[in-house]
C-alpha cells in the first residue's frame, strides 16, 4: 500500500518559520514501526505533492487539517481525485465538531472530494484506518461498523447519513516507547529545508478546559508525556541538523514548565544554544499559572524566548464563562518583579471578543496590564471548530455573532494552485455591539 501523508502550508521566500511536518511525521513514525511493508512519503509543499500525485497517485492520501490550511487541502482533495477517483481521501486534526453530526454532515457536504476525517489523536485511528482497508478490499463500505474506531468518520452518499461508532472507543497511546519521527531519520528532508522550522513535542494534552481553545479536547485533559530520554536525544539531534535560516525552534507543548522535568529540558537547549549556536529563537507556551519553577526556565532561555504570563482577560466574570482562572493578581506582580529583575522579557495575552466582556472593561484591562511593566500582545477572539466556543448552544447563550477575514499570510497566487485561507472572529456578544469591536479594532490599531 502506497500512502501519501502531507502537513501543507503556503510558502513565501520571505517566510522561514513555517514549522516541518513533526504531526505527520509521528502518524508515519507509529505506522511504519506497526506495518514495515507500507510504502510512506510526506509532504508540506503542496504543489510537490501535486506533481507527486499527477504521476504516481497513492492508495491512501492523509491531510493535516486546520485553520490556516483547510481550503488547500481542498484544493489538494479535488486534484487527486481528478487523477485517480479511487484514492482514499482522508483528513485529521482538532479543527472538527465531533459532537454535532448535523455540523458533520455539512462538513462532508462540502467537501465531496473528501472520504473519512479522524479526530483526536492520530497515530493509533489513522494505523487501524489503514488495516481495515487492508483487510477489506480498500473499501471504506467493506469495513464492518462494529471495527470502525469511534475517531474516524464518513459520510455513506447513499443512505446521505454519516457514520461513526461512538461505543469503540479509542484509548490514549502510551507515549514512553512511541518511535521517534527524527531519530528513525523520517523528518531529514526537513530539518535540511533552510526554509522550515524545527518544533519538538515533549508532552501531549491540557488540563485545562478554556472555551476558546481547543487543545485539551483534541488529546483529552491528562498529560501524557514522551520519554525524557528521546527528548534530549530530539534536542541534540534536530540542534545539530536543522539548517533554518533563522535558528527557530518551536516547542509544542500546551504548557511547558508545568511538569518539574521541564527545567531539566530547558538546560539541554540552553546547553545547544551556547556550544552551537542553535537555537537562536525559541517559541514557547508556558504553563498558564506561572509559578517559581517557570520563572526558573524562563531565566535559564532568557536571551532565546520570552515569558508568557497568560492573563486573556481581567475580568472576574469573563473568566467564569470562559472556564479560566488566573493566578491571583498579587502573585502575579511579585512573579512580574522577579522577572524585572532577572532581565526576563515578560508579555501577557489578553482576548477581546469573550463573552461577558465590554468595550470599556477590556480596555481597563489593557491599561491596568501595560501598566505593570510588561508587553501586552492583543487578539480577537478566533472561533475553533472543535472547542466549546464554537458549538451552536455556546454562541446562542452569549449572543455571539462572527464574520470572516482573510489571513494574509496564507494565500497562494501560483496559477497551479490559486486559493486562500480566512479566519472566523467574534465581532459582536450580548455585551460588546459590533461597533465596540471596531471601537476596539481602533484601539489595538493605536495601541
């Protein structure tokens, strides 16, 4: 069996942060250690896996599926069922309602192109996916229902009804022994693209449940972490072979710092960073109640990457809708006063758009933040598909009401691909008018 998994993005020349393909690369790390025989190329260029899928069209094709790529994996779905119907198509990722199947059965309306989406984690679902078409004559209709694991789901065209077993429910892989995608060499093409960005995984999932995110409910709340081990070996590994042009490093975790082996990673950076030189850049999501121990790692990858000390919002009754609590505020100057004195370059977070939030309070916020000494870095609030912020009954109890915009980075004028990618905002709740969003617009345009 001939697959073809890709993570697809627009590339510019001027662009060299795009991350390397890390969550594909682990789907074909899982599957090749189950299934040696199965023949696997990754891509992330899209029109390299035009030209690929023009000449040797695969069994199966596999897309990464969020956001900021949704309409070029249609775009990729339409190409490759144009060459070869036959061709299993498939998609994955957290940007998908499992919980609504009228919102599923639209999706898949939409997307006539597409065959099966698997939600949740993907390296179990997307490797037994795999065997049941194998034992099954590469046909989706062959698989027997009560074997379909409860993340994939398809749309049956005849009976116009979509099908999925809740009741085979998948469990969370263990992570201690999951093959690495960089130390089986899978992911070398990439590290050697100067125009890729490293990003390494150290642990999976949240434990918290914020509204307008939906990172715990793609990988379920308890956080299951990779072998201490294979990171540091990840580290040297990717430090001495990435080529990025800017030195860049991502680290995917929800919450870096909140487990007491975090300090301990953070020094195997540094280390790389002074004996080589690389990283020169680290993006990192700190865990969100910042404590002692974070301001430890942040001290130690001070000249490399910031401090986020998350607040989204200031006011009390935001973050009850939103189901977030921040640390108290008198915490959080003594903790903002210790990084002031270690020379740590501290920033918060703060949304508008939540619901239970008006014009003037949150822009109390933004005042009563900017005044404490850090950088504060503003955004609207993005509706996920997938989190709670994006089912039907959450925006019908707080009046929340969206519109679209383009995001500029993500289009494409190559006349073998022409397509682009839009984003979906809060532009008005029962609290904030829509000309309080523009209020607002303004005021982050000024501020």
């Amino acid at each position: 069996m001939l697959i073809y998994l890709a993570d697809l993005c627009y590339f510019h020349d001027w662009d060299n942060i795009q991350p390397l393909p890390l969550n594909v690369g682990y789907i074909a790390a899982y599957l090749k250690n189950k299934h040696p025989e199965v023949s696997i190329e990754i891509f992330k260029d899209p029109i390299k896996l035009m030209d690929r899928i023009s000449n040797k069209p695969p069994d199966i094709l596999a897309l990464s599926h969020y956001e900021w790529n949704s309409n070029l994996d249609l775009a990729i779905l339409k190409h490759m069922k144009q060459k070869n119907v036959n061709t299993i198509t498939v998609m994955g990722g957290p940007n998908f309602n499992a919980v609504d199947l009228d919102w599923i059965h639209n999706f898949f309306q939409e997307r006539s192109n597409l065959d099966a989406y698997i939600y949740g984690e993907g390296e179990w679902s997307f490797t037994r996916f795999v065997e049941l078409l194998q034992g099954n004559n590469k046909k989706i209709s062959n698989i027997p229902f009560e074997e379909l694991p409860s993340s994939v789901f398809y749309l049956d065209k005849k009976l116009n009804k979509i099908i999925n077993n809740p009741r085979n429910f998948v469990e969370r892989l263990n992570l201690t022994d999951h093959p690495s995608p960089y130390l089986t060499g899978i992911l070398d093409p990439f590290l050697a693209d100067p125009l890729l960005s490293p990003i390494i995984e150290t642990n999976r999932g949240c434990p918290y449940a914020c509204t307008f995110c939906n990172w715990g409910m793609a990988t379920q709340a308890k956080i299951n972490q990779f072998s201490l081990e294979t990171v540091k070996e990840e580290v040297k590994y990717i430090c001495e072979n990435s080529r990025n042009l800017t030195g860049f490093l991502y680290v995917a975790d929800g919450n870096f710092g909140i487990l007491r082996r975090d300090l301990e990673i953070a020094k195997v950076i540094r280390h790389y960073t002074d004996n080589i030189n690389f990283p020169r850049h680290v993006f990192i999501y700190f865990a969100k109640n910042t404590n002692d121990a974070i301001i430890e790692i942040a001290d130690t990858l001070k000249t490399v990457a910031g401090l986020s000390m998350s607040k989204q919002t200031t006011n009390q009754e935001v973050l009850v809708n939103i189901k977030r609590e921040n640390i108290p505020i008198e915490q959080y100057d003594i903790l903002r006063e210790k990084c002031h004195e270690k020379g740590i370059e501290a920033f918060t977070e703060l949304i508008y758009g939540l619901p239970g939030e008006n014009y003037r309070s949150f822009v109390d916020g933004v005042k009563k933040s900017a005044r404490n000494n850090v950088m504060v870095t503003i955004y609207p609030n993005m509706v996920l598909h997938g989190s709670e912020g994006g089912e039907k009954q959450f925006k019908e109890k707080y009046g929340i009401k969206t519109g679209y915009r383009v995001i500029p980075r993500y289009i494409s004028s190559n006349n073998e691909l022409l397509t682009l990618e839009y984003e979906e905002l809060v532009v008005e709740t029962n609290d904030l008018p829509r000309e309080d969003f523009f209020r607002i617009r303004f005021f982050q345009f000024l501020f």
